[in-house]
C-alpha cells in the first residue's frame, strides 16, 4: 500500500507541475471522420491542458484526439466522441458498479455475473450458454476507432479493498492522416476473503484477468472505402469456492451468519492436484468495411471469426461432494449425484463461429430531415463441441455444428429538429427443424420521450439443447422462446429538476430456465412481467442528488426471481479547492429488497433457481471523493463503509458475502504525445 501512494503523490506531482506549463487549447477540432478544420493560432492562458510547441502554442488534447463507434459508421451516423474528461462516476470501478448495480456477482471483482433484471436477447441465432464472464472482456460494439494528431495513451489503474486491483493501458496513433492503430490492455486480479489459511495461503489468488484489443481503422483519400477492424482477446480463470460454510462462535453453539473467515464450500486443491477451478479464453476477429458507390448507395460487409474454449476440472470431487459444516453433523451436498467416477471431473468446451454480412444502406436528405436504409443477408457457421471425462482416464466428446442464414432491414428517419428519430428494423430466419426464427424492434425518441417495441423468437441456447458431463447428461427438444417487449421513457425537465419515469413490459412465451436442480426446463405457456422506474436528478448549487429506482411484479415467481424493489442514491458536493484542483465528494447507496437470487453452479457455468435463500435486504454506503487535476482523474473510496450498522454483513449471491469494509483509489491519466 505504501508503494501505491507512492505512486499517487507522484503522479499529483506530475500534474500540477504540468498545469504550470500548458496554455489554452485552440478552437480547431475534426469535423468528420478524418476530416478537420483550420486550427487557428491559440491565445495564452492558463485555462485548459496540452503539448506546447516553443510559442507555448497548445497544439494537441482531448478535443484533436476524436475516436468514433462503429454502430454510428454501420447507420451514416456523422457523430464524433471525445474524450470523457468529467468526474462522474470515476469511483465506480468494479464491472457491478459500473452498470448502475444492475449486475449481480458473487460479492468479489472477477467471479461470475449475470443481470438482475430480466435480458431480452438482442440477437438470432443460437448462441453457445457461456456466458457469466462475457462482461469482463472488451465488447465490439465499444470499441473505439480513433483519429488522433498525437499519440494519445489513457492509462488506469485502480487499487480496491481487499486485493481488488484493476490496470488498463490504452494507446492509438495515427500512421497517416487516415489510417489509425491502437490497442487496448486489461489487467485484474483479486483475492479471495474466505476460505483461506491466510495472507500466505499459495491458493489465495481467486480470480484473475488479461485483456487485450488490437484496433485499426483506415480511409481511402476520396473518402469512398472505410475500414475498422480489431481483435479481441480474453483470458480469465477462477478458482471456485461454491460459497462460504456457516459456523460457530467460540461458544460452540451461537451461529456465525454472516461468516467471513470461514471455509469454503469446494475445497481448494494443493501444487499437485487441481482443485475447482474454471477458466474461458476468448479470440475473436472482427472486420467492418464499406465502399460508396454513390451518396445513397454503399456496399458493406461484415466479418467475425469467433474462437472461444471454456474449461472446468476438480480433482478433489470426492472431498467436494459433500463438506460438514462446524457444529453440524448433516453433510452439505455441493454436486448433484455423480454419474461415474467420483476422483474428478473434467469439461472443456470449444465454440466456434464464423459469420459474415453483406449489405447495402444509404441515406438521404430532405427539407432539413434525413432518412437512413439497410438491407443485409446475414450467414452463421457455427460448432460447439465438448470434451469430458467418463472416469479418471477415459474421455468422450460430442459435437453440434450448423449453418444459418438470415435476411434483414433496417430504416431510420431523422426530424428536422436533430432531436428525434424513428426507426424500424426486422430480420427473418429458420433453424433446421424448419422452424421461423424472427426479431422485430421499432422505436421513437426524442427530447422528451423514448418508447419502442420489440419481439424475437429465437434458438434455445446450445447448452440449453444439450450436456453431458460426469455430473450432469440431458438432451432437450425445446420449443423456440418467444420475448415481446414494450416500453416507453420520459425525459421532463423543470429548473434544475430532472425527472425520467420508466415502464418497462414483458411477455415470456416457452420460457427456458435452470431449475433448483441445475438443469433446464422450458415454460409450457406465457407470463409477464411489469417494471416501473424512476430515475431523478436534482442539481441546488454545488449539491447534486440523483439515482434511479425500480419496481417490479410478475405473473410467474415461480421460474424467474428479481428483487422486488431496486434503489441507486448519489448524494455530492463539488467544490473547486485551491483554484486547480476540482473535488466531488459524496456517498452513494444501494438498496434490493431481499429476494431468492439465483445460485451458481460452476460446472456448467450456469445461475440457476434456488428457493432456500433469501439474499440482499441491506443497504450498501459507499463513501467517495473524485478529484481532477488538469485531466488527470483520482479518486478516493470507502466502500461498505456502514459494515456493522447494524449487521456485519450481508448476502449478495446465495453463499457469497457482500465484500467487507475496505478502501481503494485510483487515477486514469490521459496522454497527448
């Protein structure tokens, strides 16, 4: 800890020092993709950041380093990024916080994560099950493509309580004015907070992460060919606990409940045997083109090549199968009943993807509106196969391998104010049994209202379909799932309150989920769902108070569980200290009525029902300071800082605590030669 304040106050150091030396930027920005105006001769100042040439000329910053999305190339969207600068949220810097608590894990950075609420899938096409550590690799749809006249460097770095540590190093550069590269790399780890012999327990690592995106985006000088590619890879492993063992105190007969120091569940293994342990490796090639014919008319194509392997092994089965917790006679049964081998299981799963999409699109304009088209035919080639062990030293495997094709469109009409937007899309399929797999979605924003309606049927997952494993074997012939969706958002402003109520509405038809048992089941008919919401935000001064809440009802509580009542609160004061350094302090608070979260099994990767444990209940205070100087943002944080007001804890996941008291702090720095 030391070393890292260290490196803190160096970094302080750094920044003042560099705002003595920096002028103001000049007003000259790009104003297309590579595109840019005339920069005009800067003025001195003291206002503002960036590299000076021997004129004390601010050359280069946040505003001549400009990246775009490749979703707004994809639909001739002209819209430009900059880089974020604010202090928002900077605090917020585990995946669970950063989605608004909308995600649950199992209490530490790293272990898996699913939504809280209920998803709707986005996409056709059957996908391969895997995916509670999908969320902590780089998305395609984020990706940023840059345009920089520097090199520009974002570094990261994020010291949590209890060995929650995060690093991220971004870097892009432009080779020429229209071809830029870059990459992205991650970094984490944590450890574990039960279940250990100690600070120098061999297995205390509990998860860990690499990251990589390896990004390009070029243009031809006539600005008739654009190309944004990258690759994508992850590598993240995890050693399993199965929750924490309920004990006693030193009585021998009062209950621990909320039992941090206590054993694990499944046994960690030693340096010669594996213990539980999971793992998934990510390799994805992506690659968007488009050539323009002419103004309403371009030709596009879209490539992916996915490459992903999931893996889990315990060699201490037998002892995992089922523990006795202390002061307790009556075993814990962890695995479901074993069907061969009782030494160890082995699983490792392969999917692969290769799909491509070629298209046409263009847009228009009239009387100050735009209209926008897409039409596409959309080809899936996909395997999974899976590789497992019968006993200690015999293996079997099994294969699932298809084709799919799909026909799509989509429209957009943009009003005259820039404001507002319609949009429609469709896309049209069948799956092998001959059945018609389909996704519509239309929706309207603008200033003051957002709504929409979608419906997807679609492919039963491919792990949904089929497993088989020394713990788990079924083979299913599910009906295709039905998701219709509507929902409307309003946006009203009054002075310096902001008001944004929410109603969200779902019907489930041949719904497929896990039950108490670990295995699909599918839905013999429908039900619904009913989510009202409202997000606020309040600004008095330098007082701000903002957040969001939910509730929710549904016809069936029996196959999909969600917490009732959902509350975010940011109470914040900023203030500007000393003329330089900008300060947001506050505390942030979270709140989910206690409900039955779904449990986790390791095995297949997979949450699943359980009506035994009621999880959440508690309030989680998070105390905070964001700081910036020049552009370098810090923060500062106490997370659970009400730890023991009036609990000592509390369960975020069925046998996984809430992580304890702790503090952390960061800094992300930007770069600009």
């Amino acid at each position: 800890m030391n070393r890292s304040f260290l490196v803190l106050v160096f970094i302080l150091a750094l920044s003042f020092k560099g705002r003595a030396q920096i002028g103001q930027m000049p007003g000259g920005v790009p104003n297309s993709f590579g595109g840019r105006q005339s920069m005009p001769a800067s003025t001195t100042g003291n206002k503002g950041t960036g590299i000076i040439d021997d004129s004390t000329k601010v050359i280069y910053g946040p505003k001549s380093t400009r990246y775009v999305l490749e979703d707004d190339v994809l639909n001739n969207r002209k819209k430009l990024y900059t880089l974020d600068t604010t202090m928002d949220e900077v605090h917020r810097f585990t995946y669970v916080q950063r989605s608004q608590n909308q995600l649950q894990d199992l209490g530490t950075l790293g272990t898996p994560i699913r939504p809280v609420f209920l998803q709707v899938p986005q996409q056709l096409g059957a996908q391969s099950g895997y995916y509670v550590f999908n969320p902590y690799a780089y998305q395609t749809k984020d990706v940023k493509y840059y345009n920089t006249k520097s090199p520009f460097t974002d570094m990261y770095i994020a010291l949590g309580g209890n060995s929650q540590n995060i690093l991220r190093f971004d870097m892009a550069q432009n080779i020429n004015p229209r071809w830029n590269v870059g990459f992205n790399v991650q970094r984490f780890t944590s450890q574990k907070i039960f279940g250990t012999s100690g600070s120098a327990d061999p297995h205390k690592l509990l998860a860990q992460n690499w990251a990589v995106v390896l990004h390009t985006n070029y243009r031809s000088k006539n600005d008739k060919y654009t190309l944004l590619a990258h690759f994508n890879n992850m590598n993240h492993s995890l050693d399993e606990q199965g929750g924490v063992l309920p004990g006693l105190e030193a009585d021998g007969v009062t209950p621990i409940i909320y039992n941090y120091e206590g054993d694990a569940r499944l046994r960690s293994g030693s340096t010669t045997v594996q213990g539980p342990h999971g793992w998934e490796i990510h390799n994805d090639w992506h690659a968007y083109h488009q050539y323009v014919l002419d103004k309403g008319f371009q030709l596009y194509h879209k490539f992916d090549y996915q490459s992903h392997k999931n893996f889990y092994q315990d060699d201490t089965l037998s002892l995992n199968q089922a523990v006795t917790p202390p002061g307790s006679t009556t075993p814990i049964r962890f695995y479901p009943a074993i069907l061969g081998d009782t030494s160890r299981i082995f699983q490792l799963n392969r999917y692969n993807l290769l799909e491509n999409q070629f298209g046409i699109k263009g847009s228009a304009q009239y009387k100050g509106s735009s209209f926008n088209y897409r039409a596409y035919l959309r080809i899936r080639n996909y395997s999974q196969t899976t590789h497992y062990n019968e006993s200690r030293t015999t293996f079997n495997d099994y294969k699932t391998s298809r084709l799919e094709t799909f026909l799509g469109g989509w429209l957009g009409y943009y009003f005259p104010d820039s404001l507002s937007r319609l949009t429609a899309e469709a896309e049209f399929g069948a799956n092998t049994k001959g059945n018609v797999l389909y996704r519509i979605k239309g929706e309207l924003e603008s200033k003051f209202l957002t709504a929409g309606y979608s419906s997807i049927s679609t492919n039963p997952t491919l792990m949904q379909e089929r497993y088989q494993s020394m713990i788990f074997f079924w083979r299913n012939n599910f009906s295709l799932p039905i998701y219709n969706h509507a929902y409307g958002k309003l946006n009203l402003h009054y002075k310096q309150l902001r008001l944004e109520p929410s109603l969200d509405y779902y019907l489930l038809s041949n719904y497929i989920y896990f039950d108490n048992k670990a295995t699909p089941q599918q839905v013999d008919g429908s039900f619904s769902v009913v989510r009202t919401g409202l997000g606020y935000h309040f600004q008095f001064g330098k007082f701000l108070i903002s957040g969001q809440g939910y509730y929710t009802v549904q016809s069936n509580t029996d196959v999909l569980h969600t917490p009732p009542f959902f509350m975010n609160t940011r109470i914040q004061y900023e203030f500007l200290y000393s003329k330089v350094l900008y300060i947001q302090t506050g505390v942030d608070l979270h709140y989910k009525s206690p409900y039955y979260a779904d449990a986790y099994m390791p095995v297949t990767q997979q949450f699943y029902l359980q009506n035994t444990e009621k999880v959440e209940g508690a309030i989680l205070a998070d105390i905070y300071a964001n700081l910036r100087i020049n552009r370098t943002r810090l923060f500062v944080k106490l997370t659970h800082a009400n730890q023991g007001l009036p609990q000592a804890g509390y369960f975020v996941s069925p046998g996984f605590l809430q992580m304890r008291r702790g503090f952390s702090f960061g800094v992300d720095w930007y770069l600009f030669d």
